[in-house]
C-alpha cells in the first residue's frame, strides 16, 4: 500500500511540473516558409476568385441546364486547387507514433 502511494504521487508529480518545463521550451523567434510557387498561387487565386463570382451569382434566375453546368464547374475548379495544393500533412502526435512504431519494429 505504502508503495502504491508512492508510485501515485510519484507520477502526479511529473504531471505537475511537466508544464512548467514545457513554456520554458517555447521560442518567440517565428519563421515563415513560402512552400508555393507563384505562378501556382496566381492559378489558385484566379480559380478561387472565379469560385467567389460563382457564389455571388444570383441562381434564381438560371434555368436548369445552367445550374448544372456551374455545378459541374464548381466540382472542377475544386479538384484542380486539390490537386495543386499537394503535399500530406502530418501532426506531431502522428509523427512521434510512426517513430515509435518503426523503433518498436525494427
């Protein structure tokens, strides 16, 4: 019993003092990367503005068949900024797993 008492304050105090260790850690310095290339943010934009004229229109006044070819437009443009957007992004907490999986692994 002693023991358990122990071991359960033992671990409440690392919870305790973990954060305190934590803000110590943060740095004020931020940086920012420009990860895109201009000519694909201009694409972006003109595709972005275009979706923004889309939006904007009045709807009620389109007939049928003109609705879903905006519709189907809309579809298009939205893949096209999926597709030039690129990349996978991954958090830290899912980094740190795949790390632990490959230690425990290998």
């Amino acid at each position: 019993m002693k023991k358990l008492s122990l071991c359960i304050m033992a671990a409440f105090m690392m919870f305790a003092l973990n954060p305190v260790q934590l803000q110590a850690a943060t740095s004020s310095n931020a940086t920012s990367i420009d990860a895109t290339k201009p000519v694909e943010s201009e694409f972006a934009d003109a595709l972005t503005a275009r979706l923004v004229e889309i939006k904007d229109m009045d709807m009620a006044s389109l007939n049928a068949s003109e609705k879903k070819a905006l519709r189907n437009e809309v579809r298009t443009i939205k893949r096209e900024l999926k597709a030039t957007s690129g990349g996978v992004y991954l958090s830290a907490g899912a980094i740190i797993i795949i790390v632990l999986l490959l230690i425990l692994l290998l």
